[in-house]
C-alpha cells in the first residue's frame, strides 16, 4: 500500500534540488539522473518500507538517488553540498559504505541485477517477506552479466524482486540503438519468464499501478523515459550524459522546473 502520495510539485521540487546539487558541485551526468528521478521517487516515498531494499544499478544516477534521500530526510543540505567533493560520502556512484540506505556500491554497469537477484534470494532463505528494487539502465542490458542474472531470477521465480529499466534510449557513447541494439528491449524480455510491463516512466499514476498487486514471479517495469526530463535543452541529447550546468542554463533549469 501507498504510504505518502507524492504531488506535482513534489516532483518539482526534487527536480530543482537534483539540479541545484549538480550545479553546485559543478558535476555532469545530469540527463540519466532526470531520467530515472521520478520513479525513484516512488519507489522510495510510496512503497519501500521496513526491510526492503533499493539497488541502483545505473550508478552514475547517483545524484537522483541522494536527492531521494534528502527529500526522505535521510540526507541534508550539508550532505548535498558535499555531492562528488573530495573525501565525501556522495560519490558520483554510490559508495560502499557509510549510508545505510545504499547497500552496495555500483555503478560498474552490469552487476546491479546479480546483487539485487541474490538479496532476494537470501530474504527468501531467511523467511524474510522483505522486496527488494532494482533500477537499471538500458544500455547495461548490452552486458552478458545483466542477462545471467535475469536467467537466474526467474530459475529462483524472484516474485520478491521488482526490475525498473531506466528506458531513455541513450548511453554515454549515442542512443542504444547505434552502439548495440537490443530495440525494443521488451520484445526480448517477454521470452522470459517474467512479468513485464511497458509503461510511460514520467506518469506516477502509471508508475505506481506497475508496482501495485500481488507478484507471482519477477516483475519487469520497463520505464519508457526522457534523458535529460523537465529541462528543454537537455531532452534526448546525449551531451547530457557528461556535461555541467553553467550558470545560465542552471537558471533556465530552474525556471522550467518550476513548470513541469
């Protein structure tokens, strides 16, 4: 069950945090992080409770996931100000320690689903009702080491296990279909023993009735989403995998933030 639903301008305000952060740090890979913030959002203020576990696969969204934990209190703004500085806990991947909230570190692309598929196993083992998400990219379905974990899910029937895939068609070379296609991703998936769902990754609605209902085997969210989410100049252009924000597009960010 939904535990505190989330509004438009909630979104917003995330949005401008997550932008502020990555301006101030002076840091890049801002597109991915618009791109994965709102379901993030989601997952953690609507249905992530008790002993459930979030993993983020696509590491370089590290800034959406430590706006999330501000936006939960878990972070302040001293953290946040500290975001890819030396000596910090906010790495530009999540670290491996020191945040309760991330149990792994990663960003290596590829091995998020592996670790997710053995916590949920171990929950299982353990007698523990606890659900563990995943949040991958879609370029890191090009790995061999994402697939074998898929097979080993659904070997294991993982209904404790929920797969959201950061669907934006770009990755830090061009759009996934020029550097190895896998288009439509889906149509790949749905030879597997899943339960898969396709869906518009900036509607909460439609984010939320994927994450409702019981699961039976391993659930499949395939996020169809915008790299770069909410800030004109930065939707589906690769550039924004990399780039920082100077001062006047951080203020155009801004402005088209609050209007989103």
């Amino acid at each position: 069950m939904a535990k505190i639903r989330l509004t438009t301008k909630d979104f917003s305000v995330m949005r401008k945090r997550l932008l502020q952060m990555h301006f101030d740090s002076g840091v890049g890979h801002i597109g991915g992080n618009l791109s994965a913030l709102d379901a993030m959002l989601i997952v953690f203020h609507e249905y992530l409770g008790g002993e459930d576990k979030f993993i983020l696969s696509k590491g370089h969204s590290a800034g959406a996931l430590y706006t999330t934990l501000w936006s939960l209190g878990r972070l302040q703004d001293q953290d946040l100000k500290l975001f890819s500085k030396d000596n910090t806990l906010l790495a530009t991947h999540p670290p491996a320690r020191g945040i309760a909230d991330i149990p792994f570190a990663t960003g290596s692309l590829g091995h998020g689903l592996s670790l997710a598929a053995g916590t949920a196993l171990a929950f299982r083992l353990k007698g523990n009702n606890a659900q563990v998400f995943c949040l991958t990219s879609d370029g890191e379905w090009q790995e061999g080491s994402t697939w074998e974990a898929l097979i080993f899910a659904c070997h294991h029937r993982l209904s404790n296990l929920t797969v959201l895939v950061d669907h934006n068609n770009l990755q830090g070379f061009g759009s996934t279909a020029d550097v190895a296609s896998m288009s439509p991703l889906w149509d790949k998936l749905q030879g597997f023993d899943v339960e898969l769902l396709v869906i518009d990754g900036h509607d909460p609605d439609a984010i939320r009735a994927a994450l409702e209902g019981e699961r039976k085997r391993l659930r499949v969210v395939v996020l169809r989403t915008v790299k770069g989410h909410g800030v004109s100049f930065m939707e589906n252009r690769m550039e924004w995998h990399y780039l920082p924000l100077t001062e006047a597009q951080y203020r155009q960010a801004i402005e088209e933030a609050d209007l989103k």
